[in-house]
C-alpha cells in the first residue's frame, strides 16, 4: 500500500532513535561523573593551595616542638616571633566540648522525640524550625552571644566579663545541634519498623522500645552525628571570635577567655604581608584545621558504612 513506511523504513527509525538515546544517555553519564567528582577536586584543589601558602613555614621556618606545644603565640615581636599553638589548640577544644556537652543532650533528644513520639504536624513543624535554626548566619549567632550572653553571664555568675568558655560554648552548641539532630533523626528512622513492632509483641511500650530497641540498633549513626557536631563546631570562626573573648592562654575554668584556631586566622590573616613567615604560619593553622577536620569526617563516614554493612 501506498504511504506506509517499509519494515525497512520503520527498522531504519527506530535505529535512529535508539542511537540518539544512547548519545544522550553517554552525555549525561559524563555529566553526572563530572558532578560526582568535582567535590573531591575541590577539596583537592583547597587543601593543595593551603598546602602551597604554609609549605615554605612547614619546610623551612618551623619549629614542631615550639608550633605543638608552646602557649605562646606571638608573631609579631620584633625581637623573638613565636609561633606557639597550644593556647589555641586548648582554646579551640575546652569551647568545643562545652558545646558538644550543650549540643549533644539537645539534639539526641529532639531527635528522638521526632523520629519515635511525634507525629503529623507536630513532626513536621519541629522539623522546620530546625532547619530554621540551622539557617541563622554565624554572624548573627555571635550578636547574640555578645548582646544577650554577655551580660547574662556578667549578672548571674558576678564575673568580669561574659566573652568566655561558658558563652562561646553554649552559642556553638546551639549552631551545631541541627545538624547532629538532623542526622540523628536519620539514623533512628533507618531502624526497620520490624524492631519496633519484635519489642511490641513481647509487651514493651514506646519509651522501653525506644531506649532498649531502636536506640542500641542506631547507635552507629548516633556516634556519627555527634562527631560530624564536632567537625562543625571545630571549624565555627565569625560566632567563635565574636564570643569567646579572644584571648590568648589556656583556660583553667569555662569563664576564662579564650581564643581559637580559626579565629586567629580570621582576626590576622588580614593584616599580614603576603608570603611572610606570619602570613605562612597561618596558613600551617588552617592545613592542621584541615587536617583535623577531615580524620573527623572520615570517622563518621567510616563509622556509618561499617553500620551499614552490619545491616
């Protein structure tokens, strides 16, 4: 019959269309492996241009045992510059525990109550606020531990001053409890439903199932989302300097001012002379911030795929 295509015809189309597909499905192969690995060449390229500003201080200039373990950080004598970072280093931990020692109780709780005792809206309203509370800019944060903490502190514990341990703690441990809420939320959620209703039968109610069943079954991604809050609080800078009162020594108490790594960085990369043993010192701080951050990281992720795998 006239002007119906040949089985050639129709044979020849469909093998037009298939070879475009398969160009097409080729393409956005390569666009999404290109996605998939442009995060490890960022942080690639960020830790190989940290790495290039402090190789000359690191290869050179430095004294380890002095960098480790001096308190002293003074780049700027004129007669003896010393690059000392214990103070910081103590600084930097006492403030992180006390948030983690805020952040942690808050956090593993609001997840619970989400992931097992809310329910409808309510779960989804406390959900939001948290994501909320997680979009407040550091800068902001370090308002408040200057307006509000400050004070409060100076009154109710008749200290000098208020830019302390126990106001940079408690600021941090706010910032970084959504994130330790969020992801400990996931991980109580992951617990097959079949635990819950196992503990049911035998006649345990919610909160035994909670405490006895879910929670021992989650813990894997539990301890990962405490440690992913302290890899967030360890590289906190705008509220840390703002609220921490930035001074250099090692605190003997949660009202001693303090001053952290990566405030340090913030307050005087700035006004350092490019390519100067200050200005390289600096950048040995943020590689051994890096550097920190990043065993962090892997942990949690360690952690978590052996959590899975056990699964």
């Amino acid at each position: 019959m006239t002007g119906q295509p040949t089985n050639a015809a129709l044979a020849e189309s469909v093998g037009d269309v298939l070879d475009a597909n398969w160009y097409i499905d080729k393409i956005f192969q390569g666009l999404m492996f290109v996605c998939g690995i442009s995060a490890i060449l960022f942080v690639l390229g960020i830790f190989a241009f940290v790495f290039a500003e402090g190789a000359g201080f690191i290869l050179k200039t430095i004294d380890w045992q002095q960098f480790l373990f001096s308190p002293r950080w003074a780049p700027t004598s004129g007669y003896n510059p010393t690059y000392g970072i214990l103070a910081l280093v103590a600084g930097t931990a006492s403030i992180t525990l006390l948030a983690m020692a805020v952040s942690v109780p808050l956090s593993l709780g609001a997840a619970i109550y989400i992931a097992e005792f809310a329910k409808g809206r309510t779960r989804e309203l406390l959900k939001v606020l948290i994501e909320l509370l997680a979009a407040i800019p550091s800068v902001v944060w370090g308002f408040i531990g200057l307006a509000i903490m400050n004070p409060w502190i100076i009154k109710t514990f008749d200290v000098p001053i208020g830019l302390n341990i126990l106001n940079c703690g408690i600021i941090l441990g706010l910032m970084a409890a959504p994130i330790i809420t969020s992801i400990a939320e996931d991980a109580l959620k992951a617990v097959p439903d079949t635990y819950r209703e196992a503990a049911a039968a035998l006649g345990a109610n919610r909160w035994q199932t909670t405490i006895r069943v879910v929670l021992p079954a989650a813990k894997n991604g539990l301890l990962a989302a405490v440690l992913l809050g302290v890899g967030r609080g360890f590289g906190e800078t705008m509220a840390v300097l703002m609220a921490s009162g930035h001074s250099i020594n090692i605190p003997e108490s949660i009202f001693d001012s303090v001053r952290a790594l990566t405030a340090t960085i913030a307050a005087e990369l700035g006004e350092t002379a490019v390519g100067s043993d200050h200005y390289q010192a600096l950048f040995t701080i943020g590689i051994f911030l890096f550097t920190i951050t990043f065993i962090i990281n892997m942990t949690a992720d360690w952690i978590v795929r052996g959590s899975k795998k056990k699964g």
